[in-house]
C-alpha cells in the first residue's frame, strides 16, 4: 500500500510529477473511481480473474489515489482510514470476535447487519 502511495505522490509532486495528475481533486477523481469499479464490476460477471486482477489494482489505485489528496490537505492519513476501516470491521462481525455465535452465513448476515445498523445509530447521535 505504501507502494502505491509513494507512486501517487510521485505523480502529485510539483516539479516532478504529471501535469494532469497534478490538477486532479475529490470532485475530479469522481469518474475515474466509478470507471474502475464499473470495470471491477464486470469482470466478475464476466468470471475474468485475470482482468478482475489488474481492474481491482486500478481501483485499489484510485482509492489511494485519493487518500493522497486527502493527506496533502492534512485531512487525513493512510493509516487512519485503516484503522477506522480495521475496527469498524471487527464492530461488525461480533460472532467471530465478539460473545455471539453463527452457525450459519444467515446468522453471520444478521448479525453483521445489526452492528452496522447500531454504530450508524450510534454515529447519527
């Protein structure tokens, strides 16, 4: 991920990097994630593991694409939307990590629906 996050600076940085990677925003990079995830999208139904291989790398691109944007804004950083996405998954999957018990994908289902149904109760508050 690092990686990949250098590579993005890289293209930002202003003496050394692309002009049009260079002007691009939140609101600009809008189309190019929908592009990529379109293009995710049809490659599972396509059943193409390969291209979903490379189309899930462009996606991934763009995401950290744009947690650079948000790191040159000091808005946040790499590792906090790890950490956000890390909890918020072990939140929402109580029956591996937590008292409750699924013995089936639809006992696992309803509870990961609950918890995110509680915590975005809990972020609406």
């Amino acid at each position: 991920m690092h990686k990949l996050l250098k590579l993005a600076k890289t293209l930002r940085d202003p003496k050394l990097g692309c002009p049009w990677d260079q002007k691009q925003t939140f609101a600009t990079f809008k189309n190019c994630l929908v592009e990529e995830i379109n293009e995710v999208i049809q490659a599972i139904e396509n059943e193409n593991y390969e291209n979903l291989k490379e189309e899930l790398g462009d996606a991934l691109f763009n995401l950290i694409f744009i947690i650079n944007l948000a790191e040159e804004k000091q808005l946040f950083f790499m590792d906090d939307v790890v950490s956000e996405v890390h909890t918020k998954m072990v939140e929402r999957h109580p029956h591996v990590f937590g008292e409750e018990k699924a013995s089936t994908p639809e006992e696992a289902a309803r509870f990961f629906y609950e918890a995110k149904k509680k915590q975005k109760n809990k972020d609406t508050k």
